[in-house]
C-alpha cells in the first residue's frame, strides 16, 4: 500500500468505512465472531514477547528483537 493511500484511510473514516464495506463484499475481509479466551491468549503471548525482548536488550542480542518483532 502506498503512503498516501495509507494516510487517506486513517484521516478519513468515510472513505475507511467504504473500503471496508467494499472488502466485506469481497470477501476479501470477513467478519468473526469475538473470543475472548482468543483475546487474552494473543494479549499473553504478547506480554511475554515484550519480556523476553526487555531481557534480549539487556544482554545485547538486538537480533532476537528484531526477529520477535517482525513475528
């Protein structure tokens, strides 16, 4: 995506709005169902990146970070 698409679509809900009706209709996104027990594993694996990231910092291996990062 190109920058300038990209900020279109944050400044302007209306158009945002647009596209993602246009993305529904092509089922190109689909809407889910919310899980939370699905949330809060994504929000735990997350947390657990973010320590074992501060814990690669300390030790100087900012190559894992960035790879746990990029994940």
């Amino acid at each position: 995506m190109k920058e300038y698409d990209l900020n279109k679509l944050i400044e302007d809900s209306q158009f945002l709005n647009f596209k993602i009706d246009e993305f529904l209709r092509q089922e190109v996104l689909i809407k889910q169902p919310v899980i939370p027990e699905e949330i809060k594993g994504h929000i735990a694996k997350a947390e657990h990146n973010l320590v074992f990231v501060k814990d690669n910092v300390k030790l100087g291996h900012f190559d894992w970070c960035m790879n746990l990062c990029v994940d």
